[in-house]
C-alpha cells in the first residue's frame, strides 16, 4: 500500500514543492494539511506515515512553531532533510494586474515570506498592510477569491498558475541563495532512497540539569574534543520560566556511531536531558533544479 505524506497545504506552497522533490509521485499519496502543528499531529496520531514541514530559512532564520510543536506537542521522529531553494513571487488577480506600484492595499502571506521580502515591501509597498495566512498557497487562495481587491499574495509560482493569477514580479525576497530547510518526521525511519544522501545527520535536544558557568561549554565539549562536527544549535525556551532553555543540536554524521554514543553518555552523565530526534539522511536541491532527490 503506498505510504501517506502530509505537508503544510494547501497544493503550491514551498512546503508542497519540496515534499514533491523528496518523494517519488508514484511511491506515495500526498494529503495537504492546513498548517504545521496540523501536519505534526498526523504523523504522531498516525493518520499519516510521513510529514514534511519547514524548519530553517537562510533569511529568516528558524521556523519556531515547527521546533516548539516538535518539543513538547508530539513525539515523532526526524527521518530526513531536505534543502530547497525558495524564491517568492508576487501574485495578484489578473483583472488587477494593470495597477500602478502603489495602489495595492494588503500583502497577505506567511510570516516567514513576509519576513524573507521586508525590504522589498518597505521599498515598493509601502502603504499596503500586511495580513498573515497559514501558508503562501493559502494566501494566494485569499487573494484569488477578491477580484474586487488590489491584493497581492506572496508565494510560488506554482501556486500562481494553480489558482489563476498572474506573477507580478519574481525572486522579491531580499538576498540572493535564499533557501528553506524541510524536515521529514514519522514513527518509523524511511525506506533506503534512491540517491545516495549529501550528508548525514544527528538531532538531539539537550536540557541542562541547571544554569552554571561553564554549563553550555561542557555540552560542546563532549563533541569538539570526539572530532564531532556540529552543524546547528538553537535555543528554544522551556516555556517554564524566562532564561530557561531546550538546545537543539545538530552532528555532522560522518563519524564512528560509538563516538556519537560516548558524545551522548557524557552530556548524560553531567546531568543534561538528551532527546534523540534521529539519525537521518540530508539532500540539497540547487537553485533551478526541481527534480526528485531521494
Ligand atoms: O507557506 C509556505 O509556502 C510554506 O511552505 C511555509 C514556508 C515557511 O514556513 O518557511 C516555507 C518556505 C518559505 O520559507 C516560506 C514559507
């Protein structure tokens, strides 16, 4: 029987494109959930066996309702990554498309896009208010629904061409290699893919026993002086007090596993909690390229 992907929804957001890229149409069953806290509770309910939701994006930064939902909502595991390039597109009703720079009235996207696009949006449109959607798709959905309205959507070009609008201007985001980290999470790890990773990975989340000096030192130790390469680390609140926090920590998995294990041991044994989130395969999809990766 195939095996269920949930990703952020509806069809044409980044999120869709990069579940597309990272699994093979004919493997899977694809099924848009309306946001990510959505997605993450498919898979942890079981409902779905895979889910692909936005972590990191290069301008931006993280994608915290992903890393507090993976926290203390569900229990799931990270199974891959995938790294995809994002460029956004300004998107209007084509009975619209005629008007002039300053005339639009709202900007509606996801947070993130909007954030990615500051700049830009200071600059271009400046008397346009901002209203936020669940996703860029969910956006575009908005703005094609109001042919009266001088509205503008943030998001794919796919997402143009799925709902009828028409693209404005393309790559409005305000640096250049702007590209968007996806993780996949389910119960149970994936099947081999078809092409051989660009890296492997660990995850772990890492809870001190207390706040000392010295503490986060100690932690980084245990990997620096094992040749573990780090490649990630963020701090996210515990949400039990101000100055309290969980830290997520990326390994570079080019090593020996009884390193990682001994690395772990010894973070333990100083009193950390340490929360595997798994071992997983990581892919790159370069600018321009849209193809299937695993
Ligand atoms: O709204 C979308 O299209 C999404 O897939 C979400 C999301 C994100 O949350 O980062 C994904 C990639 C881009 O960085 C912008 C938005």
């Amino acid at each position: 029987m195939k095996k269920t992907v949930a990703y952020l929804g509806p069809a044409g957001t980044f999120t869709h494109e990069a579940t597309r890229a990272f699994f093979p149409a004919d493997d899977v069953k694809l099924a848009g959930y309306p946001s990510i806290p959505d997605v993450l509770d498919a898979v942890d309910a079981g409902q779905c066996d895979y889910g692909v939701v936005p972590v990191e994006n290069a301008i931006e930064g993280s994608v915290v309702l992903t890393l507090d939902w993976l926290i203390h909502q569900v229990d799931v595991l990270i199974v891959g990554e995938l790294v995809y390039p994002i460029a956004q597109c300004l998107l209007v009703h084509p009975l619209q498309a005629e008007r002039n720079a300053g005339e639009w009235t709202r900007v509606v996207s996801h947070p993130q896009a909007v954030a990615q696009c500051r700049l830009y949006l200071r600059k271009h449109l400046p008397g346009a208010e901002v209203s936020f959607a669940e996703s860029t798709a969910e956006a575009a959905r908005q703005v094609k629904s109001r042919p009266d309205k001088a509205w503008v959507a943030i998001g794919t070009r796919t997402a143009g061409e799925l709902y009828g609008l028409h693209v404005l201007e393309e790559d409005v985001q305000d640096h250049p290699n702007n590209f968007t980290r996806f993780i996949a999470v389910g119960k149970k790890p994936l099947p081999d893919g078809h092409r051989e990773p660009d890296l492997h990975k660990t995850s772990l989340l890492v809870t001190l026993p207390s706040d000392y000096p010295g503490a986060l030192h100690q932690v980084l130790s245990a990997f620096a002086w094992r040749q573990l390469n780090l490649c990630r680390i963020e701090s996210r609140p515990t949400k039990k007090g101000l100055g309290s926090y969980h830290f997520f920590i990326d390994v570079e998995k080019d090593w020996d596993p009884v390193l990682m294990a001994g690395a772990v041991a010894e973070i333990e044994a100083l009193g950390c909690h340490v929360r595997r989130l798994g071992s997983f395969p990581c892919y790159r999809v370069s600018q321009g390229a849209k193809s299937i990766v695993r």
